[in-house]
C-alpha cells in the first residue's frame, strides 16, 4: 500500500489556472473520492496524479517519493477510465494478460495472475468472450481487474459508473468498494455524483474552481459542511438565516435563535463568528411535519412529491420555502397548512463564505 502526498499542486492551461495550489494526503489503503461540478479540477488533479497532464507547479509524491516528474508507467499505478478502454479485439483473458505481457512476466506468472483477478471480479466463465458480448458491468468489472492484474501500488478511477444505468451503478458501488477493501489498495476515485462519493469512501474532496473546498469523512461533508456552497452540493441544504436571541458559549455552541413569531431555536453547535444573525443548514430529513399550530414553525404544502421510500414536501414558510422528507404514511396534501420541528441537535451553522466575521 502507497501513500499520496500532494503539495500547493498547480496545474496551467495557456494562462488559465485548473488548480490553485492544492494539498492533500491520501493514506495507505484508504479510499478518497474527488467530487464536484464539471470544470472542477476533479478529472485534473487525477490526469496529475496518473502523469497523463504535466505539473505546472508544486509535488506528487508516492510515499514521500516526488513522482511529479515520472512518466505514467513509472509511477505503479492501475487506471479505470469511464469508457472502460477495453481491446475489442481481444478476449477478457487476452485484455488483463495485456499489461503482464508488457512487464516480461513469464507466462505461468501470467496465467496465474489473470486466473486468480477473473475470479476476483467473478468473470471466470467468461474468459475466451470478447468484450461485445459481455454487458456493461461486466465490461466495467474486466476494466477493473486489468487495473488491478499488474498489483500497482495506487488505484485510479475516472468516473467509472457514468455509462451504466441506475440499477447497475448501484450494484457496482457496491463490488468496487468491497473490491477496494479486499485488496487494500489506495484508491482515488473522481465523480460528480454524491451519492456515489457518499457511500464509497472513506473521505470526501469537495472540489469547487480549482481548490479543495472540504477534505472530511461522508458524514462530516453531509452534517458539517465547511461552507454553504458545500451544504448545497452535497445533499438538499435549507438555510434559514435566523436572529440571535442569547448566546451562551460561542466555542461549545450555545445560541437562541428566534423562528418567526418569536419561537426560540437552541443551536448547540460552536459558532464563534456569529453577530446578530446567523445562517444555519438544515437538512431535510432533519425536520418533521406535525399538526398546523403545534411546530415551531408554521407553513403550507406549496408541492408534495411521492419519490418511492419517502415524500418530498415543499413548505412555504416565513422563512422561505423548506424542503422537508416526510413518510409515505402521512395524510399530508398540497395546500395543507402544517407544522414544522426543527431537530435542534442535528443544525450546522453556515460560516461566512468569504471568511471574514461579521
């Protein structure tokens, strides 16, 4: 297993900036997604780290080894591209023996090693196919084993799942990520979606205009997110901009706010630039629909969306419109008046998005 370091990593393009100084440590065996919109830097920083784009400016380093300079088969890496990148004109066992081939493996090491990653990713039966006739996941998991056949030091996946439909997507999340664990490899794997970051990996890049906005564990990024654009991109984000009534303990958290019509709101979390206002992120699920008149804050159902396991509302409020997730068993309709409690302990509150304190 191999660490990757990078170090104030900057990337040109003509007098275009893709990446401004990046740094982040990916450890040994650990799992690290980069995430975020198209034009990111997401797919760049991977095209770095792979030396497929040369460095503009700072370090890659491979276990406190500077690789910035390596040409891309020097650096023991394996690659899953998002078309899968497949020889069409040759059978699964040819496609993984390819790059053993090219090392000037004997060919009994060959065998065994191409043997032994078809079992791993469950293709055994299909080794003499060409990769026409296999499906999209199978095509997927041949990508893989071929990444992983040559036993590289650091695993690589661009947006792998993009071309699979959603019953399939959801499967392979599953495989890869058991796949990861099985064989221990550090891993980096770009997407944009976050459902796929979320339940995958072990840490979370948030990545907005070239910088890393957020470098946390899933849940961190999903219930404290370093800022208000990260709480909009990861998941559904109300924010509700809210007086301060008392202040308790600024650094353990220890605020009353005041809802509209005066209903106070205790926020338990540190927020030590608060000053009269503050914004604060709550989740959808972390509000529930009770009786018009016994919530802490009332509205009316604008929308009402049935989405399989839950309900998607709508709330029009005085603080806005909310979206609230609600259980399919409760009798609530469009232009219904409602309810709504807050889970106090579950609010984050939003920082400045420029940094300052007001």
């Amino acid at each position: 297993m191999t660490e990757v370091s990078l170090r104030a990593l900057q990337k040109l393009y003509g007098k275009t900036l893709a990446l401004k100084g990046i740094s982040l440590d990916v450890a040994h065996g650990e799992f690290v997604s980069l995430l975020g919109p198209s034009g990111c830097g997401k797919s760049t920083t991977l095209k770095c780290i792979a030396g497929f784009e040369e460095v503009s400016d700072g370090r890659i380093c491979f276990d406190n080894k500077d690789i910035s300079r390596k040409l891309p088969e020097d650096r023991d890496i394996g690659m899953v591209f998002q078309s899968y990148a497949l020889f069409p004109h040759m059978t699964v066992a040819q496609n993984l023996a390819f790059g053993l081939e090219m090392r000037r493996l004997s060919k009994s090491v060959i065998a065994e090693r191409v043997a032994k990653a078809m079992e791993m990713v469950q293709l055994t039966p299909y080794a003499d196919r060409f990769p026409k006739a296999l499906s999209g996941g199978q095509q997927q998991r041949v990508a893989l084993a071929r990444a992983l056949v040559i036993e590289p030091a650091i695993l690589l996946l661009d947006e792998p799942l993009a071309n699979l439909d959603a019953k399939l997507r959801n499967e392979m999340r599953g495989f890869i990520r058991d796949l990861q664990k099985r064989v221990g490899i550090t891993t980096i794997y770009v997407t944009h979606d976050q459902d796929e970051a979320m339940t995958m990996s072990d840490r979370v890049v948030v990545m907005f205009d070239g910088e890393i906005a957020q470098a946390a564990t899933p849940e961190e990024v999903y219930d404290r997110p370093a800022s208000e654009r990260v709480a909009r991109f990861v998941g559904n984000a109300n924010i509700l901009e809210l007086p301060v009534m008392a202040v308790r303990d600024r650094a353990a958290g220890g605020f009353d706010l005041t809802l509209p019509g005066g209903t106070p709101l205790h926020l338990a979390a540190p927020a030590p630039w608060a000053n009269g206002a503050l914004r604060v992120m709550a989740r959808p699920e972390q509000i529930s629909l009770t009786d018009p008149g016994f919530g802490q804050l009332g509205g009316r159902v604008a929308k009402r969306y049935f989405s399989g396991g839950h309900v998607e509302y709508t709330i029009d409020t005085d603080c806005g419109p909310l979206l609230v997730l609600g259980p399919t068993t409760q009798a609530v309709h469009e232009g219904d008046a409602v309810g709504l409690t807050f889970d106090a302990s579950r609010l984050w509150p939003m920082a400045p998005e420029s940094g300052a304190k007001p």
